[in-house]
C-alpha cells in the first residue's frame, strides 16, 4: 500500500501578521480505498546532502503551531486524489528570519505489524514548508571548498565539488555556473549550477559532473549567486 503528494515543498515570504492558504494534494497508488491523515509537524536539517528529519522537539524557528489543516484526514478511492487544505497564520510579534517545519501524510489504521517484535511501521510522506519573515536578517553564505573529486584524471569524464555554509539567519538558494578555462586561458565549457536550499547554520555540498572533449590541463572557476540582492 502506498501513496504519493505533491508538492513536496512550499516557500513563502510572509510578514508578521500575515496568513496564506495552499493545498497538500494526495494520491491514492493503491487498488483498494485507503484513509490519510495530515498534520503539522517540526523539521530539523541535518548532514550536507539537504537531509531533513522530523522531530518531537519545539525548534526556536518552529511553525508547528501558525499551521491549520482544514480537513485533517479523508478517504480516497483508488487512482484518485485527495485534496487538504491548509493555512499558514504568522504571529505579529515573528521574530524575522527562516522558520520551517513539515506536513506529514500517514495511514490511518494501516499500520503493519512486525513478526513478534510488538512494533509496527507506519508509512509517513512529509512535505516541507519554508518561510521567510522580513526584517532585521542577516545573509551570509560562506564558501567552505571548490574542489575536483581528484587532482589528476585518465579520462575526460570530471566532478567538481563546492561546499556551502550558511552563517546567516535566513535560508538562501544559491545558484550559479562553473566555468571551464584551458591552459591558454579560452573558456571552453560552462555548467550550470541549480539552486539548493540552504537553512541557517546548516552546510550543503553541491556536485558537478561533465564530460571533457580532450584530456588536457583546465582550470574550474565557480561563480555562484544568493540572496535577496544577488550577492556573489
């Protein structure tokens, strides 16, 4: 039995004082009705590959308790949707800066036994919510390394890694290109670089593999771009 939601993450701007209201959609991949619920839980970011965990915890940055579903469980019928409302209610006194957490879709009553072990696995889909409240924040993202994955290849096939640290208060998604110089100088390839999220106090690797046409001496130059002015 299983189901799948979209979309996985929502990102908004919102100032103290403010609500915003969007839709968790749900589908039913089964051949048989299944019963969902939806409830407002608190996230926690860890590793440097963008991980993210739910936690029983109260993060100073929660949103747990500004989250509302309307309609917090429903039955769907097989290949079809369900469709749960929420809304996202910021308080006046929000303290500026990244806040986020999650909204989590379980079974209900669908929980599978483990064989004599008086446990059970309760399959669980979160969808990540980040949000931004304006004001007196600081960006600041720090380059940790750029580096090929080694310093000598026998083919033209290369990887490139940059790791990020974001020292500021805000989440930031920086977004960029690499440039490929050869040994006279002439740019030869450029690489797009996609934007990552990146929560406060939190590092992120970002990796990139092309392929060369010759085997030669190159030069890699990263340029990469966050913030609310574009900073470089």
């Amino acid at each position: 039995i299983g189901f799948s939601i979209s979309p996985y993450s929502y990102e908004y701007e919102l100032k103290g004082g403010q609500e915003v209201t969007a839709t968790l959609k749900v589908e039913n991949i089964n051949k048989t009705d299944i019963t969902v619920s939806v409830e407002p839980e608190n996230l926690v970011a860890y590793g440097q590959d963008g991980q993210v965990s739910i936690t029983d915890e109260e993060p100073s940055f929660s949103i747990k308790s500004w989250v509302k579903v309307t309609n917090s469980s429903a039955t769907i019928k097989p290949k079809e949707f369900g469709y749960f409302d929420f809304k996202i209610s910021v308080p006046l006194d929000a303290e500026p800066g990244s806040h986020y957490g999650a909204l989590s879709v379980r079974f209900v009553g669908n929980e599978n036994p483990l064989n004599g072990s008086g446990a059970s696995i309760v399959q669980k889909s979160s969808a990540i919510i980040l949000l931004r409240v304006p004001g007196d924040v600081k960006e600041e993202l720090n380059l940790v390394y750029f580096q090929p994955e080694k310093f000598f290849y026998s083919d033209t096939k290369f990887k490139l890694s940059a790791l990020f640290e974001n020292k500021g208060t805000v989440n930031v998604k920086p977004s960029g290109e690499i440039n490929i110089f050869d040994i006279w100088g002439n740019k030869v390839k450029t690489i797009k670089v996609a934007g990552k999220n990146i929560l406060p106090d939190k590092k992120r690797i970002f990796e990139e593999e092309f392929d060369m046409e010759d085997i030669s001496y190159f030069r890699a130059e990263l340029n990469m771009f966050y913030g609310s002015t574009s900073q470089k």
